[in-house]
C-alpha cells in the first residue's frame, strides 16, 4: 500500500548529500533534525519520521534537513556509493506501508 517516491541523482556538497524527490514532505517551512531524540520528540509530523527512517539506516547521519521536495542528509563519513543508495531507497520507501507484499 501506497506508492514509491521517485528520488533524483543525489549531489553531494561537503558532508551534505542533497536529495530531490517528486514528493513534497512539508508546506513552506523546512525541519531539521540534529539526531534521532529531536526527531522522536516530533515524530507526529511526517519529515520527523522520515528522519527517524535515515538516521536508523546510516549510523554515520548525523543531521536530516527536509524543505518540501528536498531532503538534505549530513554524514560523519564521507558519502559513497551505498551510503548514498541507502539514504535514497529509505527516502524512496518511505510511503510503502506494505513494502514486500
């Protein structure tokens, strides 16, 4: 149930790897998370959730920044190929309610 978010070629700045998606997650505003806690705190609002998603799948996150359509994901490590891929299928499945069935 419920659709996949199709998720751009990540372009990573610095430690930043920002990701365009087809999906717009929040009204004007932007939300920033600096670790799992603040995103718990908040875990109402769907940029919240997501963040909890990424910070779950990548020890190495150590801050989400969600602004409508764009997710900006900072690392400890520098980015590689499959911490990008990661962070992309996270983002990607994250309306799935039912991603293997």
């Amino acid at each position: 149930m419920g659709q996949r978010i199709e998720v751009g070629a990540p372009v990573v700045i610095g430690d930043t790897a920002v990701l365009t998606t087809d999906r717009g997650f929040t009204g004007m505003d932007g939300y920033g998370f600096d670790s799992p806690d603040v995103a718990a705190e908040t875990d109402r609002v769907p940029p919240a959730g997501l963040a909890l998603r990424l910070f779950s799948a990548d020890p190495a996150v150590t801050r989400v920044y969600v602004a409508a359509s764009e997710i900006l994901v900072t690392r400890s490590e520098p980015w590689d190929e499959a911490g990008l891929g990661d962070a992309a299928e996270t983002i990607a499945a994250f309306f799935l309610h039912y991603p293997n069935a």
